[in-house]
C-alpha cells in the first residue's frame, strides 16, 4: 500500500489522505499514476511541432510575455528522466478544433506514465482522452495499466476544467 492521494477539483490540487488521525493508504499504482500526470514536468526548451500545431505556448509571465519558467522540480537535475508530465501546458493551449488536443493531451500523458514500463511496473499502458461536453472545457481521460505477465488491467479515470481551452 500507499499513501492515499486525494484530487480536490476546486482546487485543483491533490493532497494527502487523513482517516483517524493518521496517513491513509491505497493502491499504489493509483499514487504512482497521480504523481506523474498532476506534477510538473519541465517543459522542453523548444515546442514540437505537435506543441505548435495545437497552439501551446511557453510559459508567460503575469504580464503576457514568455520568459524562461519551465516548471518541473528541482530533483530532477539529477535523474536521467523529470518527472511528471506537461498537462499543465495545456491551460495556455486552443481548443482546436475536436481531436487536436485531445491527441496532444494522450501524448503527454502516455509520455508520463512511460516509465511504469520502462521499470516493469506495467505491459503496457493506454491513454485515451475525450471532451466532457461540449460547453465546457474539461478534459477527460482513462488510463488503463496491463499488469506485466498476465492480462489483468486497472483503469483510472480523471477530469480537468481546463481554464484557458475555448
């Protein structure tokens, strides 16, 4: 087991679990996944082509002007891969058109969780990506992890109010 982590939406922000006065556990594939999707990863030092064609942008400061905060954590100057993943570039991105982002949105996400199968965690993992509704912009996703040497899966399902995609 795990330490339990807990999405709060609002906030948009997880936290640790508390039941009776103590750290709550859970599935630890579960704390692994939420780890890697809600943290941020570094952002490159250029866009892909992708990045450009779905109109992400750098990271710009309060005023508008891009500058060089890429995010990510510190840590990570010192391991081979940042941990994490990009989602949060896509606050800045255009909803354009009903695929585009969406496949950008799988791409990151799968770019997160690759390590699981790198390290044997998992066979293999699937991202898929869809608009909640069509009037508001929230982004959701499946992740469904194959366990390594059987053909038993656990899905997760996540939602996001992405502020910024019109």
């Amino acid at each position: 087991m795990d330490v339990a982590i807990v999405w709060n939406n609002a906030q948009a922000r997880g936290d640790w679990s508390i039941q009776n006065s103590d750290l709550a556990l859970d599935n630890p594939l579960r704390t692994a996944i939420m780890v890697s999707l809600f943290t941020d990863r570094v952002a490159p030092e250029t866009l892909s082509t992708l990045d450009q064609a779905v109109g992400m942008k750098s990271a710009p400061d309060a005023a508008g002007s891009n500058h060089s905060d890429r995010r990510g954590w510190w840590g990570d100057a010192f391991a081979q891969e940042p941990i994490g993943s990009r989602l949060w570039q896509l606050q800045r991105a255009i909803k354009a058109g009903q695929t585009s982002t969406l496949r950008e949105a799988e791409a990151i996400c799968h770019e997160a969780l690759q390590w699981l199968m790198d390290d044997g965690v998992a066979a293999s993992v699937t991202v898929m990506a869809s608009w909640a509704s069509s009037t508001t912009p929230t982004l959701q996703f499946a992740v469904t992890v194959t366990e390594p040497g059987t053909n038993a899966t656990q899905q997760f399902y996540y939602s996001w109010a992405w502020e910024g995609l019109t």
